[in-house]
C-alpha cells in the first residue's frame, strides 16, 4: 500500500471516529431518558463509524481518483457539452416539478427527478457532442468518429522502447494510458532474478521515465478500477473494451484477443512492416546470399532491414554479394518477401544438368 492511501484511510478512520461518536451523542440527547445506556449506544456507532470508514476510504478514493481523471483527460469540448446537458436536465426538471410539487411527497420527487435528469443530460451532451453540433451548428460528424480517444499500454510494448522514438516525433496526439497493474507487472520483470528479465524490465523503466520527461508525449499512469483477476492481458482487453481505449502491444496472442473482442489494436511490429521500403519488380537490389532456399537451386538472403529476398538459381552463388533484380513482392502475416533472380547474363543461363552416378557408371 502506498503511504499517501495509508495516510488517507486512517485519515477517513479518524473522520469515521468522530462522526461516530457526534451521530450516538445526538441519538443519546434525543432519547434523553436514562433507560437507555448512552455509553454503549456511542461506543457502538463510534465503532460502526470506525469501521465503515476505514473499508469505505479506498473505494472513496478510487472514485475520486476515476473522477479527476475523466476530468483531466476528457477533451474541453466535451466537458462545455456535458456541463449544457446538465443545464438543459435542470430547466426540464424544474418544468415538470411546476406539476408534481402538489402531489405527496412532491418535492422529493421533483428533487429525485433533477437528479435523473442532470445525469441523463451530462450523459447525453458528453457521448453524443459530435452529433448535436452537427445538429444545431451544420458540419459532418464523421471527422472525429474513427479518433481512438486513449491508447493502452502494455509491458512488451514499454519493454520494446521503440514507442519512445515515435511518440517524440508527435504521430501519437492522444493520451498513453499505463494501468497501476501493468506498472507492478513491469516491475516484477525489473526485480527478477534472471539477468536478461532483470534488464529487460529495467529497460522499460527507463523507456517511462524518458517519456515523461518530454512535454509532448501525454503519458498517464492510473489505478486500475478494478483488481486485476488473473491473465493481465484479459484484464487489459476488459479495461480497454468498456472504456472504448486501443491497446498498443507487440504481444501476439494480445494481438489476436483485443481484436476478437472488437478492441483497436495498434502494433508497433505492423507499423514498421508497413514503413519499410517497397521494391517494386524490375529494381535491382543488392544482397548476400546467406542460404540455401527449400526450392532445388534456391537461394535466401536478406535486407539491412531484415525482409527475406528468395534468389532463383542462387544456390550457386551462395556467401557471395550479387545484383538481383526483383521479379515479385508478396506480403504474408509473417512480413514481406521479395523474389528475384540474378542480374545480367546469369539470370537467363540455366544449370548445368547433372547426370546420375549410375549413369556414368
């Protein structure tokens, strides 16, 4: 537990003791006979204060703490949207408490009533701002409705580092959410006792302490709404899918989960796939022929940028730098590949044919 919510719930304890004690003295007055045993009535709701205080505190918390952060990360648009809602529910309830205020009970209806309908009204001017503007002021609301209004991420992700580089270069404009859950997770990873988790885990530390040094990454770290309850990746699909969030991840079983359950995933893994160079069929490349292909008189090599290059009749040219000139590009699920053949002379000259050893017997 950290020290500021063990500050804060003995603080509510406290609070709980007093009101406690304040809720039996009154009792205890308004009884004012002596047929009563006021010092147990007040040691009991002294204690009765204590305890549902005490419980209570961390779930206070936790909706303020939910508070201040859908009020911090909600766009001003919004919340100008919402605060009008709340407005418009308020004029509607007063409207019709002009005709229940008369009947019994009528002005705690009227007052349930506002209740309901500044809620609704709030609920209805934050989640359909885009299609009321367009309403009243004209415009589309098609521009902000594929907009993915935070981003969730995970340890392979943080562990990667590479979402350092591109989130300094400004393409990630919306908030970098990091769960309290997938922080102690890295930072198991980080007190390991295996060297290489060890340094991966402090990796990623350093990877988070970098982005919140830039200004203009907008990184957030939030306590988890509720307790992680086993696998951390579904718990991260869960808090992304009632959210409405994405999820970045270089995970591949994460991959395939988030978008079975309808969640945006952006995988940093695609994204450089889909950044690296095209050949196009006739360029000519350079490239080392590493090994031998599955095809007879194959042969495979490959980029700087790692996408394999599978060379006809390369298997004689094995270990050796040549000139290919690409034939065909094929994507798959696993990256790009690029056929090609030798360059000049060689690439028309067929292999000389073998005959059989039992032939030149």
């Amino acid at each position: 537990m950290k020290r500021s919510e063990y500050l804060a719930r003995w603080v509510g304890a406290g609070l709980g003791v007093i009101g406690g004690f304040l809720l039996g003295y009154f009792m205890v007055r308004g009884l004012g006979g002596s047929a009563h045993p006021g010092w147990a009535i007040i040691g009991l709701t002294t204690l009765e204060g204590l305890i549902f205080a005490y419980l209570g505190t961390p779930y206070v918390l936790g909706g303020w703490r939910n508070f201040n952060f859908r009020l911090t990360s909600t766009p001003l648009p919004d919340l100008l949207s919402g605060l009008l809602g709340v407005i418009v529910g308020l004029v509607i309830a007063v409207l019709i408490g002009f005709f229940v205020r008369d009947l019994p009970y009528g002005y705690d209806l009227s007052a349930v009533l506002a209740l309901l309908l500044a809620a609704q009204g709030a609920s209805v001017g934050l989640t359909r701002r885009a299609e009321l503007t367009s309403l009243f002021f004209g415009g589309t609301t098609d521009r902000d409705s594929h907009r993915m209004p935070a981003v969730l991420l995970d340890t392979s992700v943080i562990i990667d580092g590479r979402i350092l580089d591109i989130a300094k270069t400004g393409f990630l404009d919306m908030p970098l959410i990091i769960l309290s859950s997938v922080l102690h997770e890295l930072q198991m990873v980080a007190d390991s006792a295996d060297v290489t988790r060890r340094r991966r885990g402090r990796r990623g530390l350093d990877v988070l302490t970098d982005m919140q040094k830039e200004p203009s990454i907008n990184l957030q770290v939030t306590e988890d709404e509720t307790p992680p309850a086993g696998d951390i990746d579904a718990h991260l699909v869960r808090t992304a899918k009632r959210k409405g969030w994405a999820i970045m991840t270089n995970d591949f079983n994460l991959n395939r989960i988030a978008r079975l359950e309808g969640v945006g995933v952006l995988n940093l893994n695609e994204l450089a796939q889909a950044m690296r160079p095209v050949a196009i069929p006739g360029e000519e490349i350079v490239v080392t022929v590493a090994r031998e292909g599955k095809e007879p008189g194959q042969g495979v090599g490959s980029l700087d940028d790692g996408t394999m290059v599978v060379i006809q009749n390369g298997r004689r040219l094995l270990n050796q730098t040549i000139t290919a000139v690409v034939t065909s590009v094929i994507q798959t699920s696993a990256g790009r590949m690029i056929f090609a053949e030798p360059a000049g002379g060689e690439t028309r000259r067929s292999p000389a044919r073998v005959k059989p050893h039992e032939e030149s017997a």
